[in-house]
C-alpha cells in the first residue's frame, strides 16, 4: 500500500493561475519535504516541515508557498506558475530530520506539471 | 548542503551484464550515504543506504554499494542486469546539516 500518496498524477494549469498539488502520509512522519524536479535534473528541495514548523530553502522564489494542516497532509500552492515552473514535484516524508529512522526518506510517485 | 557527482550520465548495459554506477561526494566527514531509483513518471524508491558499519552494502533487487570514506566514493554495483532495471539511479549524501542532496542521476539503458 503507498504510504506516500500525491494526487493528482498529472495536473495541467494556466500561466499564471493558482494550482496547488495535494500530498498525504500514512506514516505518522513528523518531517515532510517537497522537491521539485525539472526534466533531465536531480531532485531539488524546495522547503519542508518539522511538525508545524516551516522551513524554507534560501533559493526557493516566493511564487512558492506550503500549507500543513494535519500530520497526514502538506500541500504546494504555486500562485502565479510560469512557464519555467512545469517539473515533477516530489513529496517526501521523514520520521526525523536525520532520515535514519524506519524507511529513511519516503517518496511519494510525484505531480507532473504542466503549464499552459 | 555539499554536492555529489554522479560521473556517468547514461550508462547502456546488455542484459545479465554486470554494471557499475559511480558516486563521489565532496565532503570528507561522516555522512549518510543513500542510492535512489526512479522508474519513468514516478517517484523515487530507496534501493540501498549506508549509515555506519560495513562499508559493503545490500539492497533490493540485488543491488550492492561500497562506501569508501578515503576516496569519498560510494558506487553501486549489480552483477547482472534485468530489462526492468533500466532507470534513472540518484546518489544522495545526506551531510550535517540534515539536508539530501541529490547527484543529476545516471540513466541505465539495459538492452536485450
């Protein structure tokens, strides 16, 4: 059973209107992460939480934003996606922020998205 | 976050051949050393990671790797290749400051 669960799979959005891409953990993970993975390219973290506390990558654009309501869910909200936003998005869970713990890093399948 | 190398970016292998996927890291202290797959339009799946204690490490669907902490290297290996290991394979140090870092990935074409 996945235990990393992205939805959509695919999701298709308009230059420069909102999207946000879902991500769910039956983990109980305290550490969630999201990647963005352009084509041809490595995994590149965007930001993460540790419980409720949001962490941001220095070179993350601010176009760029996440919500974690609960444990189980993190979401990515682009507010005006470009052109150059269309990638693979991966979330990612933890137990700690060592990624040591039972599975280490848990991925989930990834979002494709494609601007328009 | 330190960077990775990843020295091969495609890497063609006939089936039941053996293959090697070489990784070098920059930093020259303990870390957490982890090898990815990822399989077309999906996420990625750990094959293997090495924390402490044997430098030789197995993983899943026959995949080794040897951490060696004098070269900074920590290259995958498998003996004999299958059609359905052809992927992408990311190395990932994860350093002190609890960041996963990820190589640009090697791509393994396994040709019957």
């Amino acid at each position: 059973d996945a235990m990393v669960i992205q939805n959509p799979r695919y999701q298709v959005t308009q230059f420069g209107k909102p999207v946000t891409l879902s991500c769910s953990q039956t983990l109980n993970h305290n550490v969630m992460y999201w990647y963005q993975q352009k084509s041809s390219q490595a995994p590149k973290l965007l930001f993460h939480y540790y419980d409720k506390d949001f962490n941001n990558e220095a070179d993350t654009p601010d176009n760029f934003q996440s919500r974690r309501p609960n444990t189980s869910f993190c979401f990515l909200d682009i507010r005006s996606p470009g052109l150059g936003d269309a990638a693979m998005y991966l979330c990612a869970t933890s137990r700690d922020l060592t990624g040591v713990q039972d599975y280490g890093y848990t991925f989930g399948s990834g979002t494709r998205l494609t601007v328009v | 976050a330190q960077s990775v190398t990843q020295l091969d970016s495609q890497v063609p292998v006939f089936e039941e051949a053996p293959v090697e996927l070489r990784c070098n890291y920059s930093s020259s202290v303990s870390v957490y050393l982890f090898w990815y797959v990822q399989y077309p339009n999906q996420g990625l799946q750990l094959l293997l990671k090495y924390l402490s204690g044997s430098t030789l490490v197995k993983g899943i669907n026959g995949f080794e790797a040897e951490f060696n902490k004098s070269q900074t290297s920590f290259h995958l290996r498998k003996p004999s290749v299958h059609i359905s290991d052809t992927a992408e394979y990311f190395c990932a140090p994860r350093s002190n400051d609890y960041k996963l870092s990820f190589g640009a990935g090697t791509t393994v074409t396994v040709r019957a």
